[in-house]
C-alpha cells in the first residue's frame, strides 16, 4: 500500500500517523472478526484489491487515534502501573494484589485480566480469529473512541452485538459474562451533549451477547455467503442493503409555486404517492425527489472498484 501525504503533515506526526506494529495474520484463509462484521460486497472486493492501492496519510489518522488509546490503556495494566490508579480511585490491596494480568491458569480468589490477546479458531475451512481488548474477571470489555452521533442514534448497537458474541464463541473459557461493555470515548463531545442527551465524555453502555448456538449459526451463514460470492464477477456480488449503506431516507418535496424550487419545500412527505396525493388534492404545485444518501460509501475501501455505488446518491 502507498501511502501519501497530500496536506504535507509534518514528519513527527505523519510518522506517527504511518507507525502500524499491528500484528495482521497473511494466511489465505483467515478472517477476522472484524471483517465478517463488513458487508459481504465489501469482504468480497476488498480481497480483490491490489497491493498498489493508494491512501493519504488524513485517512488514517482516525484509527491511529483509536490505536493509541488501546495501546496506552493496555500498558497501564501490563506495565503494573494499574497498582497506584487502582490505589488513588481508592481500591482495597486485598483486590489490587488478587489481579493477575494474562494468566496462563488462574487460582481461586485471583482476579484474571486478560489484554489484547488473538484467538484463532478453525472452522468451516477458514480459520477465524479476533484481538479483542480486554476481558476483566469474565467481563469482555470493548474501547472505542468514536463521536456522540452513533450513540445518540444507536446505529451500531446490532455490531457491538455481534462482535462481542464472536469474540466469546472464540474465547470460551475465558468469558464468562452474557454480555459484552463498551466503553465509549467520544472525540467530538461537548457540554451541549451532556445537556440535550446525558452523554459523558467517557461512558460504558452494555450490549447482551446472542447464544453460542446462535452466534455460530451466524458465523456458518456468513461463510456461506462470502464463499458463494467470492468468484462472481463485480456487478454480480450481493448489494450492499440499506442498513450496510447507512442509507438516509428519500425525501418528497411538495412546492405551492412550481417556480420557486431552490428554496424551503412547502410540506415534505416519506412517501412518493402520499406527495402526489397532495398535491393532486391542492390542485397546484410540484413534487421533487430528493434521494436518499448511501453515508457508507464515502468511507468504503472498495469504493473505487465498485459498481454499485454508481447508482447510488453518496457524499
């Protein structure tokens, strides 16, 4: 991959920026959690991709940021500094002494934390895996920094769900919850948040994790539905839905004077046919369409190679 570096960011923080120790897996076969949660068009394509594919180094600044909040917070703990904040937020020793970070076998009356660690599962002829963040005494916790908007509107709440379902079907002996923590660090909260929704700058939502049974039912459907796609020509490859688009609802503006259009609407209306009713009805105006937008496009990385998002209205 080429990266570039267009806005000239300058050499300490593009550095930063470029820095990626993450340990990625090269076996042909391998998929991680992660990526089964993507849209199958996406999956699909994106292992069409050449290893020519450009990106800029604005691109990558968000995931550097999100990046660095993992790596700091796990340092706390495997750097034994986790001692003194757990003194100071004014924990007794009897716990702070019980804790026992990344345990290979762990005794009665220990406190297990385990940080950062990739499960690989063989299954259905592909080998499945997923670092997951941490997992406090049985509790599977998940970070991530990312803006009030998707809180507010719970638009993720089915993936957090799904992730943290997989990540205990690959980590069964050490998640012992039915649930999985997401502690949210919000990059664009102000005290307006607070104020309109409740939200904190730093807050922790739990998600109720599916059945084993029926997470591994997922998992074999997905398989199923990336393998059956894999060879199909571009056009061919299952669409990307609605809700794998974040696609906005199309909107239908009614206009009293046909020659006014560039301004305010007079009534909009979710449905075509209910907009011509009423304008029928009031025996004057004008409709237009104003198209939903598929938001997901703009941020997908197989934008360039995909067809589908030509006929689409997109940012």
């Amino acid at each position: 991959m080429k990266v570039t570096n267009r806005n000239n960011v300058q050499l300490p923080m593009a550095a930063w920026i470029v820095n990626n120790d993450y340990d990625y897996i090269s076996t042909p076969n391998y998929i991680s959690v992660t990526s089964l949660l993507r849209p199958t068009r996406q999956i699909v394509l994106g292992r069409r991709l050449t290893e020519s594919k450009e990106i800029d180094v604005q691109d990558l600044a968000a995931s550097s940021l999100g990046a660095a909040m993992h790596d700091s917070i796990e340092r706390v703990w495997t750097e034994g500094n986790y001692k003194q904040a757990m003194k100071v937020l004014g924990y007794p020793e009897s716990i702070i002494n019980n804790i026992v970070i990344n345990p290979t076998s762990v005794e009665e009356g220990q406190i297990p934390v385990y940080l950062e660690q990739r499960t690989i599962k063989s299954f259905g002829g592909w080998e499945i895996g997923g670092k997951f963040d941490v997992i406090f005494d049985g509790e599977l916790e998940d970070y991530k920094s990312t803006s009030t908007y998707s809180y507010i509107n719970n638009s993720k709440s089915k993936d957090y769900t799904l992730q943290g379902s997989i990540y205990r079907w690959l980590n069964q002996d050490k998640v012992q919850e039915d649930f999985i923590s997401i502690n949210f660090y919000f990059t664009n909260w102000t005290a307006k948040d607070e104020e309109m929704y409740g939200i904190q700058r730093v807050m922790s939502k739990a998600y109720m994790l599916m059945p084993i049974a029926q997470t591994e039912a997922w998992i074999k459907s997905k398989l199923s539905e990336i393998e059956s796609n894999m060879n199909l020509p571009e056009p061919q490859v299952k669409e990307c839905t609605k809700e794998e688009l974040w696609m906005t609802p199309s909107v239908y503006k009614y206009y009293s004077d046909p020659t006014k259009t560039d301004g305010r609407a007079t009534k909009n209306f979710d449905s075509l046919v209910e907009a011509n009713m009423y304008a029928s009805d009031k025996g004057k105006g004008v409709v237009l369409t104003q198209l939903g937008t598929a938001k997901a496009c703009s941020y997908c990385p197989v934008f360039d190679i995909c067809t589908q998002k030509d006929k689409l209205n997109h940012d």
